[in-house]
C-alpha cells in the first residue's frame, strides 16, 4: 500500500468556497481585498492555482515546499501550482490583496507573452520579492481598476477585459522581475542556470520537439543530470514543463482558431490526428474536439 499523504487541494473553486466575500469570475479567478481575513488551510495545502498577492502592512511568513519565507510591507508573493504551502503566521496588522488564478485562465491570458520563463523561473526559485513605493502603488492601481471590472457584471465583455488587464499587470511584473534578474545573473547556480536555459529552449521548440533526450543534447548535459536538476528547481519533471506548453498551446489553438484539430496536430509535428487525441485527453481528460465545443 502507499505511504503517501494526500494534501488538501487548494484552487479558486475550492477559495470560493471558503471565502465568499471574494470578487470572481466563475471558477477562473477570485480577488482577495484583505488577506488578514482569509480562513487560510490548516495544514499543508497543494495549489492547484496561481497565487500572485501584494502585502500592504504588517508581517507574515508561511513556507512553500518546506522552506519558511517571511514577507513585510511592499513584497510580493507568488505560488506556482504544485507547490506546498503551510505554516502561515500573520502580524496583527498584516493586510494585503491577492489574486488567485485557474491555470487554465492564466495560460489564455499569457499565451502570446514572449520570454514566459522569466515569470516561471522567478517564481520558483524567488517566492518573495519586494517593489519599490512606486511600484507597490502601481500594482495597488491594478487591482483596484481589476476589481471594479469584475463586480460590473453588467458588462458584456467583462471576463475578456479583465484578462486584457491580468495580461498588462503580467507584463508588468515580468519587466521588474526582467530587471531583478539581471542584478541576479551572476550569483545563480548552476542548477538555476540549467533551469533558466532548460526553460527558454522549451518556449523556442515545443512544438517540434518533445524528447527529454535532445534538450539535454542541446544543453550539453545528460538526460539524467538534466532530469534531477530540473525536479530538484521547480519539483516536476523536464516532461511535465515540456506537456504544459504543448498542451497549452492545443487549448489555446482549439479554442482560438478555426484551423482544423488534423491542421493542429500537423502544426505542432504530432505523428497524427489519433495519437495527438490519445495525448491531449490523457492530460485534459477530454477529447479535442469536445474540449472545442466546451
């Protein structure tokens, strides 16, 4: 039998849920106004969501994958889906907002944003990072015109517009992160520098190319090496950071585009209209075509 302990789930159905004072759109998305008055998990919780929030006062500090970080006024947090989180203590006087994302809405909000890995590479090996009072005033403007978008339910394109406003915000926070980097370039690790090369060469030939073995090839490194090095960084597998790309760019085509499933399967080098069906469901659990018609 298996030794494994099964984690509570944490995503915007489930925030809802728990926090029905919360902004949303479906089960897309949800905005926290005060983060102090959250009923956060009790024990260790996977996400199954991106969590990006803003701490505006006080103090707090929680773990993610077993390592503690603390945060103050003017960090921001960001929470990949996979990672475990746990051991939140707040100040007092902690407040902040956050947003919480399905992966789903997020991946369609930055499908067309260049050099994405910067926002994933940072996020993982950087949960915490702090902004200037211009920045900090800015990313508070962003989610303040967010909300006010999300309570108009009267509008007719208030999910796209919303989306329109997450993908600027994204840009954004990709700039400051762009820019934190390049202060950073010199003190990475080896194992991040692999990441961050790993991660790039996936934006530029996922869709010609799956096989764990040439990117290791291409960066000079074992099929193994590569494999330990990747898990240990982010906690999944070159595979698993290779099939999110590849599936969402299929989510993004069919959903997005009138070329025919044979036509996007032929675009994105599977062997065939079949096997491409065979892999799209075992990671979504539907077909393509119904996933179309969703």
């Amino acid at each position: 039998m298996s030794n494994q302990i099964k984690l509570a789930e944490v995503d915007v159905a489930h925030a809802k849920y728990v926090y029905p004072a919360g902004k949303c759109i479906d089960n897309d998305l949800i905005l926290f106004e005060d983060m102090a008055k959250v009923p956060l998990p009790s024990r260790s919780s996977r996400m199954k969501s991106l969590f990006l929030a803003l701490c505006t006062d006080g103090k707090a500090q929680y773990t993610v994958d077993t390592h503690k970080h603390e945060v103050s006024e003017g960090d921001v947090i960001i929470i990949s889906e996979g990672q475990v989180v746990g051991d939140y203590q707040l100040s007092p006087d902690c407040k902040g907002i956050a947003i919480l994302l399905s992966y789903n809405f997020f991946n369609n909000i930055v499908s067309g944003i260049h050099e994405l890995s910067a926002l994933f590479l940072f996020a993982r090996t950087h949960p915490v990072f702090h902004l200037d009072k211009h920045q900090t005033k800015e990313l508070e403007n962003y989610i303040c015109h967010i909300k006010e978008k999300i309570i108009d339910t009267q509008h007719r394109f208030r999910k796209e517009l919303v989306m329109t406003m997450l993908k600027a915000l994204i840009y954004d926070m990709s700039n400051i992160i762009y820019q934190f980097q390049q202060l950073e370039t010199e003190g990475q690790t080896r194992a991040e520098v692999i990441f961050r090369d790993f991660i790039q060469m996936v934006e530029k030939n996922f869709r010609h190319e799956r096989r764990v073995s040439w990117y290791a090839k291409n960066l000079c490194i074992t099929s193994k090496y590569l494999s330990e090095t990747i898990r240990t960084i982010s906690k999944r597998t070159p595979s698993d950071w290779i099939d999110s790309y590849v599936i969402r760019e299929l989510c993004v085509m069919l959903k997005n585009s009138t070329m025919s499933i044979k036509e996007i399967a032929d675009e994105l080098h599977f062997a065939n209209q079949s096997f491409m069906g065979k892999y799209f469901k075992e990671h979504v659990g539907m077909s393509p075509s119904l996933f179309r018609k969703s």
